[in-house]
C-alpha cells in the first residue's frame, strides 16, 4: 500500500453564484464567483491507494458508492489519470476511500464542494502528486465545480477561465469582514430534488438567464468593494438579492425547480424582520432548501434565538470563516 493521507475541508457558501457551464466535461462555469468557505462545517476523507484491490471501494457518511456515474469514482480516475501522466504511480492501482460529513448531506450545504476538495487534497498526499494550490484548484474543480474554492479558506474568488488551466480559484485577502458570521439554519435533511449538475444544464432554458449574465461582472466589482471596506449591509445586500436572482432562475427553468421549502421562506421573512429591528441579518441558499443567514457576533445571539423559536428550523450551526483545509493524522481507516 501506498501512503495513506486524510484531509479535512471545509464547504462554502456562494455571494455570488456559479450557476450555468460554459464546458460541462471540463466544468467551466458561464460566470465568475465569490464564496466563504465556513469553518463550522467540514469533511473529513481519508485515500490510500493500494494494488491489492481489484476496484475502488468508496464509502461517504456509511454509504458505499457505485456505478460508473459516480462522481467520485470518475475523479478517482482522473488523479489516478495524472499520477500515470507524472509518472508517481507505474500502473493503475485502485483506492480506498472513507469520508465523513459533520452536516447533512444532499440538502443544499454544498457537501459535493467540501468532499471533492477533501477527496482531491488526500489523494494528491496519498499519491505524493505535490501539485501546487492552482494546479489542485483545477483537478477539485472538475470533480465539482464549487470545490475548486474550497482548496482555500476565507473569502475565494473562482475566476472562470476560458480554459482548464485558466479557470481556479485564488483566495482574497479582506480581513475587514473576518469577523463575519452564518448562522446555517438547518429546515429539513431531505434529500433534494435537483442535484447542481442537473440544474446548471437547465440554467439556460430561463428566459431570465441571459440578462442575469449581463450584470454579473458588474456585481462582482461591487461585492469585492464592499468586502474590502467591510460594509456589511452592502455584501448582505448583495448576497441576499444574489440568492433570490438564483432561485429566480430554477424558478423559471424549463423544467421549473421549486427548492424553497416553508421553513426556508420562514427564514426569509424572520430575517427581515430582524432587519426592521435594526440587526444585520441576511439570508442566502443554494440548490437547496436549507438557509444560511449572515450576520456580525454582536448580532449572533438574537439572530440564532428568532431563528430557532421558527418551528420550521431544527437546527442551527453558527459559523465563522475557515481557515482552510488541513492534513490530520488521524485516519478513518
Ligand atoms: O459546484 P456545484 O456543481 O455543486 O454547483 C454549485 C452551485 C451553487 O451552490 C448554487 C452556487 C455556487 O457557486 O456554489
């Protein structure tokens, strides 16, 4: 067997969006986007590869994972792919992986962006790839798009690129709002409807998407300024008004998706409320009905006390930004 290495990343949560692929193999995105990477939630993956096994044997959160459509087995196939290529593996050799999630899984939490950097970040150790940040950005990326973020801890840009080696994320220095919170509100551990490599297909089919394309850049520009001087009003502005476009847009697709749930309209309306009472609180989602809800410590404590007297919320994980992904040495296996 080959070195065994395990790492833990963290997931994160888009201000704005990638939604929509300009090459859907290579996992181009259609637009350029900006996320925090949280450090309340993470995934822990241990890989060793080992050229006693006869196939790959993948286990996340207990389940065993099968099938040629299996994401995971296809990025196994592509470190593997590189690791021939480099010339660090002689012949092909299967692994065995084990991964834990902290957080429900499949209910818009973004675990496919924390697991894939996970996945992508231990096999490179395991295999003693050393690819650089960019280089392990692209590889997470075609795994899952948002994974190429969270190689990096923070607030992360993913610059879309017009090919492979153009499109990875690069971490943004904005120590200015440091200090800011997500409170993730948790309104059912369904799983969802509409996985995202199904919806950015279907992004195109609204007849909003187009329009949305023409004012992203400028959007970008305007939540980079406010993150830099740290006007929190601004960047929850943004990241609200940015949440409910998206939603727009799977609202309108043909076919529609319809992810909101009550509890997630329930905490739409409990952080506006919030508002009114002067607390900075806003709402963002993803493909999913679960909500995040971002506010500053001094605003925490009544903002996680309005959100869990909701009887729509059953929990709630208040999260500050993370530091990165980091290597442990204490495996799964
Ligand atoms: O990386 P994917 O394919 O899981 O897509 C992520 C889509 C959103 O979470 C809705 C937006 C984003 O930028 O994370």
């Amino acid at each position: 067997m080959l070195q065994k290495a395990t790492f833990r990343a963290h997931p994160d949560i888009a201000l704005v969006k990638y939604w929509g692929k300009k090459d859907e193999v290579l996992r181009l995105p259609i637009n350029g986007s900006i996320s925090l990477v949280l450090d309340a939630l993470e995934t822990v993956t241990t890989v060793a590869f080992d050229p006693s096994l006869t196939s790959d044997q993948v286990m996340i959160d207990g389940e065993l994972e099968v099938g040629e459509q299996s994401r995971v087995l296809q990025h196994l196939d592509r470190i593997r792919h590189r690791a021939l290529e480099r010339g660090v593996l002689s012949q092909p050799c299967y692994a065995r992986v084990v991964s834990v999630n902290n957080f429900p899984k499949s209910t818009g939490l973004s675990s496919s962006s924390s697991g894939f950097a996970a996945l992508t970040l231990a096999a490179n150790r395991a295999l003693g790839l050393e690819l650089s940040d960019r280089e392990l950005s692209i590889l997470a990326r075609q795994g899952s798009g948002s994974a190429c973020r969270c190689i990096f801890g923070g607030v992360v840009e993913w610059l879309d690129g017009d090919t492979s080696e153009t499109s990875y994320a690069v971490p943004l220095d904005m120590p200015k709002i440091a200090k800011i919170r997500d409170i993730v509100t948790i309104v059912s551990q369904d799983r969802k409807q509409l996985s995202s490599t199904a919806g950015h297909n279907l992004a195109p089919s609204s007849p909003f998407f187009a329009a949305r394309q023409e004012l992203l850049p400028q959007k970008i520009v305007l939540l980079k300024q406010a993150l830099q001087v740290g006007d929190f009003t601004a960047i929850g502005e943004l990241a609200e008004a940015e949440a409910l476009e998206f939603h727009s847009i799977l609202l309108t697709s043909k076919p529609n998706a319809l992810l909101l749930y009550p509890g997630t309209v329930a905490v739409l309306h409990a952080v506006r409320r919030l508002r009114e009472q002067g607390v900075v609180a806003y709402c963002s989602m993803n493909t999913g009905f679960n909500a995040h809800v971002l506010t500053l410590p001094e605003h925490e404590a009544q903002v996680i006390a309005t959100l869990t007297t909701l009887p729509e919320v059953q929990k709630v994980i208040p999260s500050g930004l993370s530091k990165g992904p980091g290597e442990l040495q204490q495996h799964l296996f």
